[in-house]
C-alpha cells in the first residue's frame, strides 16, 4: 500500500466512526457505547455489524470496537481522532 492508502484506511477506521459518534461526547458515554455494540455483535444483530463513513459502509467487529475505545482513552490520540472526524458529514 502506498502512504495515501494507508492514511485513507486509517481515517476509515476513526474511532468515532466505528462507534457511531460525534465529537464532542464524554469518555462515559463512549464506552457506554462501545460496551452496547460489543454486546450487539455479540447477540449477531445486523444493525451492528456495519458502520457508515463519508466513502460507504464498513464492517465494523468486536476486534474494531476494542481498538476504538483504547484509542478514545487517550486524550492525545482523542484529540487527533476528533480533530479528522470533525471535518466529515454527518
């Protein structure tokens, strides 16, 4: 994959994307959200298997979830994360 590729994977895989949220949200209830979709995909609930972005829908898996909210709870990383989704549609 080349540099670009790489980053415009990395921005699929923001973190608020994969959970479905919008900056500015509070660490609590960003893992009251990660926590129900692990427990949805979990159950094999359709509606949490997929996660829209600006460029289609992605597969979002318990393994995503896990990675999204260890990204959240760094306040730096947060921050970067929420500075590129802010940019995006809604």
């Amino acid at each position: 994959m080349t540099a670009l590729e790489n980053l415009f994977r990395q921005h699929l895989l923001n973190p608020y994307l994969v959970l479905g949220l919008r900056p500015p949200v509070s660490p609590t209830e960003t893992e009251r959200q990660g926590e129900k979709l692990l427990a949805m995909l979990a159950a094999g609930l359709d509606e949490a298997r997929r996660y829209p972005t600006p460029f289609g829908e992605r597969e979002r898996t318990p393994e995503l979830v896990r990675s999204a909210l260890a990204e959240l709870r760094d306040p730096r990383r947060r921050l970067r994360h929420e500075w590129w989704v802010s940019g995006w549609p809604s």
